[in-house]
C-alpha cells in the first residue's frame, strides 16, 4: 500500500484560517502540515516555488498563480467570506472615497487587497489612475501610515487591528459594503488534485469538523465571534 502523502498549506495571518490550526491541533487529519507565511504574497510565492501544495486564498491570488505560468491551481473549497473584515483604513483628513485623489494608498498587489480596491472605486467616483498605489507588505502597513508614507491601507486583521486602535486614523471603507468581493478558497495545485485526491479528500473533510468545532465553542463560550 502507498504511503499517504502529507499535503503543505500555507496559511497567512487572518482569523479566517485559524480552522486550519483546529484541524492540526486536534489531529482531525494525519496528511496535513501548516507552512505559516507573513502574507497572502507569501503564500503564492511559496505556492510557485512548490513549497506547499495548497493555500488559503481568494480568486486574486489563483489568478496570479495561473499567470505566473509556473504552476496550475483550482479551488475546490470555499471557505469563507469577509463581511467587514477586509477594509480601508485612512488618516482622519481623509472622509470619503473620494478623497483618496491624490493620496498614496499602500495595498499587496496582486493579493485580495485589489478585490477590495476594485469593489472601493466601484462605490465612488474615483479612477485607478487617480490614486498613487504604494506597494507595501501587510506586516510593514502600520509604520508606512505612522511615518506618513502611506495615506491609507488597504488591510485585514490582525494589522487592521493595529492600524484601527493607532490615534489618527480610522476605517474609510470595508467589505460590509461588498459582502461578495472577498470569499476565502482553498487552493490546490492540478497535480495533487490529479494525484492526491485521497489526501486531499481526507483535507476537505476535516474543515466541517473544525466547523463543527467552532460552532461548539460559540455555543459554550458566547464571547467567541468569527472575525469575518
């Protein structure tokens, strides 16, 4: 009989993954192995190096993977989706959307954060090149906002967090706005899809027993909330 083989997931910081870590700690599954990365971008540049099998992501990040050229995903899961938890986060002079003319807005390119800007500009007058984009990892937003580089960041928690509790600046837009914009995917390359699909299979099962999990906390534990 063939060895089963272990599946490698990266997984960024954001409360919509935490499942992931329910499923290794409580060994719902023997094939999975979490590779923690500092960003989305993290994650897909591990995915193209063929570092991990699998990420958690948005259509964003698949569609970067199948433009690289380097290698092939598709999702075969949903996740979750952000009401809310995605956002744009501005100094206090800047009030609406519209103000963002002009201003530099820090985001990840090629990462969930241009779902959030797209949905954004749809909600105002505003064109793409009417804003100065500032590439900048999420883990470095809150120094570019408290040294003025940035004017506003496109973020999700845990930085939104920082960012929110940070005197100056405020939440400009979110995803409670556009409910639909940012859906979490469980991306997986073809080949493991092709040549895995046990393990992958055995993957896709444990994510309703976290669920199922976390619906026990919520129940016993009433201060327990989803952060998306």
């Amino acid at each position: 009989m063939n060895e089963l083989k272990t599946l490698r997931i990266a997984v960024n910081p954001w409360p919509g993954y935490g499942y992931f870590a329910v499923v290794e700690e409580r060994e719902y599954t023997s094939v999975l192995e979490i590779v923690e990365t500092a960003s989305l971008s993290d994650s897909v540049r591990a995915f193209n190096r063929g570092q991990v099998d699998m990420l958690g992501g948005t259509l964003a990040e698949l569609a970067a993977i199948n433009h690289s050229g380097k290698r092939t995903a598709s999702a075969v899961l949903v996740l979750n989706r952000s009401v809310g938890a995605d956002m744009i986060v501005a100094s206090n002079e800047i009030t609406s959307l519209e103000q963002l003319a002009g201003k530099r807005l820090a985001l990840e390119k090629g990462s969930a954060n241009v779902l959030v800007l797209a949905m954004a500009l749809s909600k105002s007058g505003l064109q793409l090149d009417q804003i100065d984009l500032l590439p900048v990892p999420q883990g470095e937003m809150p120094v570019a906002m408290m040294t003025g580089h940035a004017d506003a960041a496109i973020t999700y928690p845990p930085t939104s967090v920082e960012l929110e509790s940070l005197v100056g600046f405020s939440r400009l837009f979110d995803t409670s706005q556009a409910p639909n914009a940012v859906i979490d995917l469980l991306i997986v390359a073809d080949e493991v899809i092709d040549q895995h699909p046990k393990e992958l299979a055995s993957v896709m099962d444990t994510t309703n027993k976290s669920d199922n999990f976390a619906l026990t906390c919520s129940v016993h534990q009433p201060h327990f909330k989803h952060a998306f």
